[in-house]
C-alpha cells in the first residue's frame, strides 16, 4: 500500500509539472487555426493578418484552415471537440458565439467550451445596394419596401449570421417584410448583391470597401455608432431616421476548454504583441477593422 501511495503521488506531482514544462516549450510544432466562414469574410481578414505576424514573432508555422458551413457553427463545434493541448486555436466571431446559440441548437456551449484568448478587432459594419437599385438611401429602401412588402431581396452569410441577424434588427424598426436570401458565406453573400442577384444586403465594411471605393457597390449607411473613416460622407443608420439602431461585431482567438493557463497566456501575449505591430494596424484599419488586442 506504502509503494502504491507513492506512485499515485509521483504520479500526481508528474502531472502537475507537465503544464509549465510543456508551455515552455510550446509551440514545439505547428498550430492549426480554425476560421469557421468563408476565406475573405471580415474575421479571415483579422486573423490571417494577425496570425501571420503571431507565426513570425513564435517562429512556428500557424496554418490557417476556412472551414464554412452553417453561420460558423461547424467549424466553431469542431473546435470545442479539439484537443486542449493549443495546437488547435480558432479565430471566432460574436456571429457563432452569441448569435447562433440563441437561433438554433448548437454542439457546443459559448460559455464553456472555450477559453478565450483575445478580442482582436472590431468590425465595422455597411449596408450595401447594387449602383442600379432604385432605393439609393435608407429611407428611400424602407419607402420601397413597405411599397412591395416581400418583394425585395436581401442575402446575408447564412442563417443566424450577422448578416441575417443585422437586417433583421433593421426590418423590425421599421417594421418592413422583405425576404431572406441565405447563402454559405459573406463573400458569396456580398458578391451577388455586386452582380446584381441581390439588390441589398448588410455586410462586413472589410469585405466590400474597394468595390463601394470603386463604384460596384452604393454605401447607404454605415451600421456602427459613428460614421467610419474609410466613408466618412456615409451616414449611420441611426443618422438616416433609425434612431438608435447600432450594429458592430467582433473577432477572437479561443482554444478549446481545459488548456493550460500558461499557453492561454502565452498565446494571448503573443496576440496582443502582432496586433500592437503598427504594419498589423495599418492593414486592419485600412478595411474598416478597429484593432484591440485584449483580455
């Protein structure tokens, strides 16, 4: 019994030793980050930017896997299903983790099956119409609608993305019908409102700002707070007659719960340091994203 108590504490006093030891020299391979959306969304665009300078800083490779489906629900589940050991991270949006879990029913808990890293960057948020669609202002769009009640199209990025969920906060304001066009990713979602498919569409700034700049796209509002930057003769929502109405989201790191403290620091540091990288800045303010890097 004496032998067998202390292996248990050998063993014990082993485990406890593993974590540091292995945060020391973590990472000692190549870490997978999951983007659960299409390549090219407003959240691939923070975190391949910002995991490229991460990599160069570790001098370890962070291979950057899209994996869309379902409004980010596939690739998000596939992360809480992961492994803790911080190989496996994943670049996640407010979309998947407080949208989602209140439209549908989801494999994972936003509140528990993750640690978060770092909030990485805010996203600025556009509502856009096809040059030749009629409606040329907000609340010319809200006149036409409530003219042709289910007549007008608008896309979004899937069901419960925050497309869908942003154009839905606007039609309940005004209390418009319009009908629902969910595709498999913004991109897609934003490129055939620019083909002509789609007459309008709410969608992330980052996504669209060089073809509004290059008149493939009308701008009629900005869905922030306060006007952006990069359109600052673009009105906000609210400034077009929708008081109120404010719709922003944002990007994150996360790993699956149960990693260890140390790699959660390491990584978060790491994060904050390729954010706080004035080349980093300056690419993710010049699409429409407002750098952070936090707890």
């Amino acid at each position: 019994m004496r032998a067998r108590l202390a292996l248990n504490l050998a063993l014990f006093y082993g485990l406890c030793l593993a974590a540091p030891v292995a945060a020391q020299s973590y990472p000692s391979k190549p870490i997978n980050m999951i983007i659960p959306l299409q390549a090219g969304s407003a959240v691939d665009a923070i975190l391949r930017t910002v995991a490229n300078k991460m990599a160069e800083n570790m001098g370890q490779s962070i291979v950057v896997e899209n994996q869309p489906g379902a409004a980010g629900a596939i690739g998000t589940e596939r992360l809480a299903k992961a492994a803790p050991d911080g190989y496996t991270i994943a670049g996640l949006n407010d979309g998947s983790l407080t949208m989602l879990p209140n439209l549908r029913k989801v494999g994972f808990d936003p509140l528990s099956s993750f640690e978060p890293v770092s909030l990485v960057a805010e996203i600025s948020w556009v509502l856009i119409a096809h040059p030749n669609f009629e409606a040329k202002s907000v609340q010319a769009l809200i006149a036409l609608a409530k003219a042709r009640p289910g007549r007008i199209d608008y896309s979004s990025g899937g069901n419960g993305s925050p497309q869908h969920v942003a154009m839905e906060v606007f039609k309940a304001a005004n209390n418009l019908y319009m009908t629902h066009i969910p595709y498999r990713g913004a991109t897609q979602s934003a490129m055939d409102v620019m083909s002509g498919q789609i007459p309008v569409s709410f969608s992330a700034l980052s996504i669209v700002i060089s073809h509004i700049k290059a008149g493939k796209l009308r701008a009629l509002a900005v869905g922030n707070p306060s006007r952006s930057p990069l359109l600052p003769d673009v009105p906000t929502v609210a400034e077009s007659g929708i008081p109120g109405y404010a719709f922003a989201t944002w990007g994150g790191i996360f790993l699956p719960k149960g990693a260890p403290k140390a790699i959660v620091d390491r990584l978060h540091a790491e994060t904050v340091k390729a954010v706080n990288d004035p080349t980093v800045r300056e690419r993710l303010t010049s699409q429409g994203l407002i750098p952070r890097g936090s707890t």
